[in-house]
C-alpha cells in the first residue's frame, strides 16, 4: 500500500508539470487499480483515449479493470480495441481469452490461449488458463497436460497445481488428487480451495472424519 501512494505522489507531481504527459497518467491510472480505486482509474484511462485514441496501453488497462469488475463484454471490446492496434500481445490475447472463459464461451477461449501461446511459449498463466477451459468442456485429461506444462515453466504456480487436483478428482482419481492439493498447501498453507477439495476427495473415499477436519480448515482460512 506504501509504494503505491508513493507511486501516485510522483505520477501527480509529473502530471502537475507537464499535464499532457500520457505515460505518467496511464501508471497513475494502473496504480489506482491496484488501490481498487477502478472508477478513478477507469476516469484516468479514458481522458488518456481522449487525447490518444491509438494508445494501446489505456484500452488495454481499462479492459483489465472493466474484467476485475465483472463486465467481460465491455472488457473484450477494451481487449479488441488494444489487439487492433498491435495484435502481437500474448497478455492481451490471454486477458480476453480469460474474460471469454467466465462467459462460458471456452471454444472462443481456447482459441484466445492458443494465440498467446503462439507468440509466448513459456507463458504459463496462458497454459493454466487454457486447462481450466479445457476441463469446463470436459476434457480433464488435456487440461491435465496444459496444467502440467504450466507447472514445469512455474512450479511453484499454485493456482495450476490446484486447478491440475480439481480436474484429477473429478476424474474420480482421489488420492492422486490429494496428492496435488498438499503440493498446494506446502506452498500456500493458506489456501481454502485446496483444503476444501481435500474435504471432498476424503468424503468420496468415505473417510468422513478425515474429510471433516479439512473442511474445517477450509471454514477458519
């Protein structure tokens, strides 16, 4: 929380010099995100569209905003704005593709994910994110694989970790499953989800007191 107002001071000092400052106003904005300030900086983003309508960076931060808010419409058509204006942006292609995927629209999705793993290989949170659509349509086995290969590029990703468990015990695999949500828990203690799943993959096994325990862990994070 520091940094960030002390980011916001020197933004508005440079602001305060030179107003037209376009860079100085877009990290302004982005700060104010973070601050979950999103109707200021949604106010910053668009004063930046006004004097730039071809500065990416501001159709592609208010997207972020406009997604972290819940309006994945209005976010795509941010992403789509940015992607028009330079469609060679792995993140951008990935934000869309994860605002399609919360619309259940996980074909488009995937197409979105491939787009990014084109440009960006590596790029694990586009792989973690295509298994999570792949798994909404069914097909745990692929999701497993994009889940793996995220975990080889990070593998301290708990996120890919976690979602790698969910896909395994819906595959009806439960102690393999809790075998990934204690990967989990060994890096994140703190992780409800994990423990919550772990709940469920015992009660399947009808290992009920175990399963108890679990949940309440899940109860007190």
């Amino acid at each position: 929380m520091g940094l960030h107002i002390e980011a916001l001071v020197t933004f508005e000092i440079a602001l305060e010099i030179d107003p037209d400052f376009i860079d100085a106003r877009n990290n302004k904005g982005v700060v104010l995100s973070k601050l979950k300030k999103y109707d200021e900086a949604i106010r910053y983003f668009d004063e930046i569209i006004e004097m730039d309508s071809n500065y990416a960076k501001a159709w592609y931060n208010k997207g972020v905003v406009l997604g972290k808010l819940g309006n994945y419409l209005e976010a795509i058509e941010h992403y789509d704005k940015t992607l028009n204006i330079n469609s060679e942006r792995p993140k951008v292609w990935n934000n869309k593709g994860a605002a399609l995927g919360c619309l259940k629209r996980y074909d488009e999705a995937l197409e979105c994910f491939d787009r990014a793993l084109e440009m960006d290989p590596e790029n694990a949170e586009a792989w973690n994110n295509r298994g999570s659509a792949l798994g909404s349509l069914g097909q745990y086995e692929d999701a497993e694989a994009c889940f793996d290969r995220a975990i080889e590029i990070d593998p301290g990703y708990v996120e890919a970790l976690y979602n790698k468990g969910e896909s395994i015990r819906r595959r009806d695999k439960y102690t393999e499953a809790i075998r990934c949500f204690e990967k989990v828990i060994k890096i994140e203690p703190n992780y409800p989800k994990a423990w919550n799943s772990i709940g469920l993959a015992l009660m399947a096994m009808n290992r009920i007191e175990e399963a108890e325990t679990a949940f309440a862990k899940a109860r007190k994070l």
